[in-house]
C-alpha cells in the first residue's frame, strides 16, 4: 500500500515487539485454505454449547443492546457471590481470562520485573508480560505437567512479582491436587503473586481446587463462562481475590469491557447447574472416546482433567507436526504443544458423535501419511 509517510510513532517497547497473534484461529486457517474445517476439535471450544437458558437470556436482551453494560456488572458479582459463598467484593469481572491476565500484567510487574512460568505453558500470558515489559523465566515441564516445587523456587530465585500456574494446565491437561497448590503457595517469596487459572476446573476431580481465601494477599484466581459454560465467544471471566488486590483493577480495566449481553447470559447459565452436569458428562463420554480411537491407532493419551486430550504420537515433534498438517488438510482442526517433549503430542478437544466419527476416518489416514514422510 501507498501513501503518505508514516510520521505517528510507537514506543520503543512496542517497537520491539513482533506483531503477532498468540493462537492462529481456525478462521485464518479456512481463509487460506479456501474451504471451511469438517470438525473443528482443536480450540478447546465446548462444542456442546451454552444452555437454552443462557441462549434465551442472549435472544431476550438483543433488542438493549444499544445500551453499555453495567460497568460494575453487579448483577453478575453478587450471583457469583453467592455461588462461592465470598463477598462481591472479592471478584472482579473482565473480557475473559485473558483479558484479566494483561490487566494483572499491567497492574503488578514494572518493566524489568521477573515473571515466572512454566515453558510451553498458556502463551497469552507470555503475551501479556512481553507487552508490558516484563522479564519472562521460564521453567521445564515435569513428566508432562507443570512443576509447582520449580516454578516457586525460581520465584524465589528471581524475585518474581508475578508466578503463573494453570491447574488443570493447558496444553497437556494434567492437574495438580489442592495440597499440591498449597504448598507452593507456601514457598513463595514475600511480593510475589500466584495467578493461578483456572479456565478447566468445572473439568477437574474433586480435591483440584484448594479451598478459596480472599483473605490471603498472595494469590488471584482465574476462571471463565468460556469452557464449561460454552460462552467463549461472549468473552466473560472472572477474577477472586484479596478485596484490596480486586480493588486494584477499576484503576486501569475498561469498565464496559463486558457487554450486557455476556453478563446477561453467563448469569443465566451460572443459575442452570443441572445442564453444566450434562456438559460434563458429554465432555467424559468424549474423553474416553479420544481415548479409545488413539489406543486402536497403537497410541497412548495422557490424563486429562480438561476438555481436550493430548495424543501421544509416539515419536519426536516434527513427526507430531506432520500427523497434525495431514488431519488439517483432510479438514480436522486440531493443535499442539510447542515445546519439546510434550510436542510429540497432538491435543484433541471433546467433540460430539460427529466429530469423533471424522477423527476415526482421519486419524489412522493422517498417521499413515506421517509415517511415509518419516
């Protein structure tokens, strides 16, 4: 394109920074593809989608949606309040939990500051502190799942403001037990911070998650209407935290970030708990479904307390790749971990019947292609 010199310019931090989107969406893919996917089991959507109460909720206000939302989404908080047995106070919505995660970013680490996390793990959070200057220390996974002794011992190395820990993790599905969370809670430095996601917990055994304490000033959790709730695209999450640490956020958050719509929807869909069992249900049926067409591939599965699974491929991660670029061209949208070791998987989202009768043509077809190319 030409025209006029470009004379505005970005900061120096800006400026060093690539231009660049953390998650190539499955969108982009059929654009330069030419063609729409078949089965789209690779975003850890829930496919199965958000309750008829919620979709109600969504169809009854369409019609307001010349309104803003309410900034403070009170609504909402106090429902969630409830729901968790903690003030409102303690809670914080925002335009999901990647949306709250730049906002944490930004509100605690000074450019230079040390942030921990694990290498390979959620790459939004890289994101977020590479945007804001931060100084990212990266620990190894340990036997496929995030290490919580090592992540709180480089905290402490490096005098981190900021540790991330995903329970259960995102990409390899593999969770910690509360006692486990506890503990590394425990080790941390004065003036660092847990964010601790948790996008999948609906997923996860009881016993995950440890017992919620707003009292406690070293920690913030994370979770979402994204996954089990099956509102992804309405981009609605939640923080729970110390009410003085909440509190931080209406200095710097876009107060109509989360537009009536969202609000009005996950609240409906937080009231439905007998369709979330539902949901949970589909997505083990699914899990064990996965599971079954890799094991008649000759291929193991990792375990998982999400709603994807990771697919063990059973080689190295360019041969993961390559089953990975063969199920994208028979049209299965799927991904993968982007570090090594645990790149030799592939990671499959739940899928209803249809989709898992695609990834039983495809998988044994993809995997044949692979192997010749090997």
């Amino acid at each position: 394109m030409t025209g006029r010199l470009m004379t505005a310019r970005f900061t120096r931090l800006a400026a060093s920074l690539p231009a660049t989107v953390p998650f190539v969406g499955p969108e982009t893919q059929e654009r330069e593809r030419g063609r729409p996917f078949a089965a789209r089991i690779g975003a850890n959507e829930n496919i199965f989608g958000p309750s008829p109460k919620a979709v109600a909720a969504m169809r009854a206000v369409a019609g307001d949606v010349w309104m803003y939302g309410d900034p403070l989404a009170y609504d909402l908080r106090h429902a969630l309040a409830d729901h968790l047995s903690i003030p409102p106070e303690a809670i914080m919505i925002g335009e999901g939990i990647d949306g709250l995660l730049g906002l944490t970013v930004r509100l605690f680490v000074e450019p230079g500051d040390a942030v921990v996390t694990s290498a390979g793990a959620y790459p939004t959070f890289n994101y977020h502190v590479a945007g804001f200057a931060g100084r990212l220390e990266c620990v190894p996974y340990r036997d496929d799942a995030e290490d919580p002794a090592a992540l709180a011992e480089a905290a402490r190395t490096q005098d981190a403001r900021l540790v991330y820990l995903a329970n259960p993790d995102n990409p390899m599905g593999s969770w910690n037990d509360a006692g486990v969370v506890t503990a590394m809670l425990e080790r941390l430095p004065d003036g660092t911070l847990l964010c601790l996601d948790e996008a999948y917990l609906e997923f996860a055994p009881e016993g995950t998650a440890p017992p919620i304490d707003v009292s406690d000033t070293r920690l913030l959790r994370f979770r979402t209407f994204s996954k089990a709730y099956g509102l992804a695209g309405l981009r609605v999450g939640y923080v729970i935290g110390h009410p003085d640490l909440i509190a931080g956020f209406d200095r710097i958050r876009n107060h109509f970030g989360v537009n009536r719509m969202a609000q009005a929807a996950a609240l409906a869909a937080l009231a439905v708990r007998e369709y979330l069992g539902q949901v949970l249900r589909r997505v083990d049926e699914s899990r064990e479904r996965i599971a079954g067409l890799a094991a008649e591939n000759g291929l193991a599965t990792l375990p998982s307390a999400t709603n994807f699974v990771a697919i063990d491929c059973g080689a190295d991660g360019d041969f993961a790749r390559a089953v990975l670029a063969a199920l994208i061209a028979r049209d299965v949208f799927v991904r993968m971990p982007g570090v090594a070791p645990m790149d030799r998987c592939i990671r499959v989202s739940a899928g209803t019947e249809r989709e898992m009768e695609i990834l039983a043509r495809t998988l044994p077809e993809a995997l044949a292609e692979a192997r010749e190319r090997a």
